[in-house]
C-alpha cells in the first residue's frame, strides 16, 4: 500500500514538473487578433469603438452581465476616454483608457484587469479602406507571465479570445452596415 501511494506521488510530482516546463517554453509575449470586411466607410465605424458608451451595441463581454457596473470618465470618446466595468464572474472588473486615437484608422487601449486575473495589455482596432469596404481588424497583446504561461498549456488563448473577436467583429459589422 505504501509503495503505491509513493509510486503515484512521484507519478503526480513528475507530471506536475513536466507541465511546468512545458510552460517555460511559452512565448513571454502574446498577441490575438481577428479582422472582419465591413461594407462601410472607416468613418461610420470608428464612432462606434471610440466611444466607449456605444460598446453595449455590439462587444460580447456587456451583454454577459446584465447588473454589471460600468463606469466612464476622461473625454466622452478617442483619445483620454476611460471606461472601468465590475462584474460577475463571466465578465471580472478592470479598466480600458484610449491611448491612441487616429480618427478612422487607428485606436490604441489600454486594458488593465483586475479580476478574475491580474493583467495588463494592449488592445488595437485598425480601419483600413479596401474598395467599397474597410477591413476592421481587433487585436490584443500583451506579456505572458509565468501562471499565462501554465494556461496556455491546458488552454488555447488564442481560440477562446479570437472567439469573442470574431462575434463582437460581427456584431460591429450589422451595426455599421445598417447605418
């Protein structure tokens, strides 16, 4: 009995070290991003990203808390706009501030989480005109630390982000068509 118990623990403890240094070959960096055409100008679909009150519309994240608290400060939009949210657990808390703001090419934010992890990264929407149609591309990087690192072993950021990219992208899309 005792030599099966010792035998699963050094079972268990290799194991455990195994996936930590799997976890050390992670990039220390990480970048999700996802584009969509829309068939409007950059012009109809900046407005609706720079202003921080017109998210409800179309990002995946405000619909998943409907008590969720939302905060907005600095300038009502571009560059200066600051929105921090308080949620459930679907959503956490953080903080978003527009660091960037080229009028329909280019928006820059930073996202600080706060929970349920502790994180602080970059989120980017580029606006590029292709013929009757603009490419709207969001992305998001930012540093992996070490506990990113052991997630990324389980799980696929890269799917789980892109997917709420590829439906917010969507949603943006219906919403600036129609106008």
């Amino acid at each position: 009995m005792l030599k099966a118990v010792a035998v699963i623990a050094i079972v268990f403890a290799v194991g455990i070290a195994g996936v930590l240094a799997f976890a050390l070959t992670k990039p220390d960096t990480f970048r999700v991003e996802r584009s969509l055409a829309v068939k409007a100008p950059p012009g109809a679909i900046y407005p609706q990203v720079a202003d921080f009150r017109r998210w409800t519309a179309w990002s995946p994240y405000e619909g998943r808390d409907p008590a969720m608290k939302r905060t907005f400060g600095g300038t009502a939009e571009g560059k200066g706009a600051t929105y921090a949210w308080d949620g459930n657990n679907n959503v956490g808390a953080g903080r978003m501030e527009i660091l960037e703001a080229n009028a329909a090419s280019k928006l820059r934010i930073k996202l600080d989480f706060e929970r349920p992890f502790e994180g602080h990264n970059t989120a980017e929407f580029t606006f590029a005109p292709q013929g009757d149609a603009t490419l709207v591309t969001w992305g998001m990087s930012g540093p992996a630390p070490f506990l990113s690192k052991v997630m990324q072993v389980f799980i696929n950021m890269d799917d789980m982000i892109g997917k709420d990219f590829e439906a917010g992208l969507a949603s943006l899309k219906k919403l600036a068509e129609k106008q």
